[in-house]
C-alpha cells in the first residue's frame, strides 16, 4: 500500500448469497467490531435486490455500498438489467464491472466492458474494473500481456481525470473461490505490471494515484502480507467477506503501519 498517492479500499463482494433480512444482520453483527479509525475505506457490493437495504444497514457506520453489476443503456427494453442511473438513485457509490464469473458465465467481453465502465462513470459511479488470467494462460507466460490488454481495453476513452475514478482488481482467475491464493510476490509482480500499463498510457502521476486491489482468495491469515506490497492498495474479498468477523480481519489488516 502507498497512502501518501491513493486510497486503500476493502471491497466485499457477495456475489449471489445473502437475503435482505440476512443483509440487514450482517450489519447489525459488524457494526460493534468495526474498527472506529481506519486507514481503508470500505465497500460492501450486494446483490441488486439487496441494495436499498444495505443502503440503511450500512448509512451509520462509514461503509460504502457497491453494485456487481450493471448494464451500459440508460434505459430501454432491456428486460432484467439495471442501469448506472438506477444504482446511483438507489445510493450506491461503487460498481464492480468485469468479474471473471461475468465473463465466464455471462458473455462478458472487453468491448462490454468498456461500455460499463463508460456507463458507471458517467452516472458519477465509482467502476471496480476486474482484469485476471486463466490458470492455463499463467502456465503459458503470457500473464502481463493479457492482463496489459484487459485494461487498456477497459480504458479506451477514459480520460486522466476519470481514471482517477477507478479501480482495478486483479483477480486471478485460477485462484477465486478454489481456496488457491497467489503469492505475495506473484500478486505484487502483477500489481506493478497493471500500474505500469496504465503509466504507459496516462503517465506517472496519474498512475500512482490508481488503487490496484488484488482480488483471489484474500482472507486474515494473508491479508497482511499481500497488503504489505507496495502496489497492491486494497482487496476485492470474496467468501471472506460474507463473515462480519473475518471482513474486520482483512480490514484491520490494511489498517496496518
């Protein structure tokens, strides 16, 4: 982490598990442990149907409420899809965009991508922009160069300004929900490969106020260490965050000195 330039975030990311009710519980069992002052700031992305309760669970404890989806039309015949308007009305502050099971399971392409990105920051949301490789592509060594295309195809026409706007997640593909993490090392190296694309393309200064996340199996016993890496700014945390103790856990960790 590097607080002097950009912010650290810990960002849940429920996926589909929680009910409303079990929505407003998760708040009501976190609220007492989370710590008072914090380095980090924090996100909770809940399912759509989630949002508007976790907007009032959450409106007292300095906890930002994240989407994990949405759709790039402002409106339209667009039958089950939620716009950026939508979700900024509702009171959501970030939107996750490009997830790995979005790609895998829905058709989620980088041109696709774009556009959501587009769609987020014109409605004045904050986009979690997710990049990763596949196990198959880290064994073949072409993990920079993949993980360099995701996000310059994400940024196409972004301005400077805007990416200050946004965060990127690498999430190792071969290492979400398998209980697999990356080594600190493996994760920093790729941190530092993001930022350095997004030098390439903005330059330095823009670069360094990015926050780069890192977003495969991050739990308390390895938060510290991954966090510890001078790239990686934060964590978009998976199965971890579902549980309001051991979310405190890896929040306390990037609270550290």
């Amino acid at each position: 982490m590097n607080r002097r330039y950009r912010k650290t975030i810990i960002a849940g990311n429920w996926k589909m598990n929680k009910t409303a009710t079990e929505t407003k519980q998760f708040a009501e069992e976190l609220k007492p442990i989370l710590p008072k002052a914090k380095w980090c700031d924090v996100v909770v992305c809940v399912p759509a149907c989630n949002i508007s309760t976790a907007v009032r669970a959450f409106k007292d404890m300095r906890v930002s409420i994240g989407a994990e989806n949405l759709y790039y039309e402002k409106s339209g015949a667009y039958t089950g899809e939620v716009s950026a308007d939508m979700l900024k009305d509702l009171g959501v502050k970030y939107v996750i965009i490009g997830h790995s099971e979005r790609r895998q399971y829905f058709g989620e392409t980088d041109a696709t991508v774009s556009k959501k990105v587009h769609a987020a920051l014109d409605a004045g949301l904050l986009p979690i922009i997710c990049v990763g490789e596949s196990l198959e592509q880290r064994e073949a060594g072409i993990t920079a160069e993949w993980i360099a295309l995701q996000v310059k195809s994400a940024l196409v026409g972004v301005s400077a300004d805007k990416l200050r706007k946004c965060v990127i997640a690498y999430e190792p593909i071969w290492a979400i929900g398998t209980g697999k993490t990356a080594t600190a090392e493996q994760a920093a190296e790729v941190c530092t490969a993001i930022r350095a694309t997004i030098r390439s393309l903005y330059g330095a200064r823009v670069a360094r106020s990015v926050t780069i996340q890192y977003g495969g199996s991050m739990n308390p016993s390895n938060a510290a260490e991954l966090l510890a890496q001078p790239d990686v700014d934060g964590g978009l945390i998976g199965g971890a965050a579902l549980v309001p103790q051991k979310f405190v856990d890896i929040i306390n960790a990037a609270n550290q000195e």
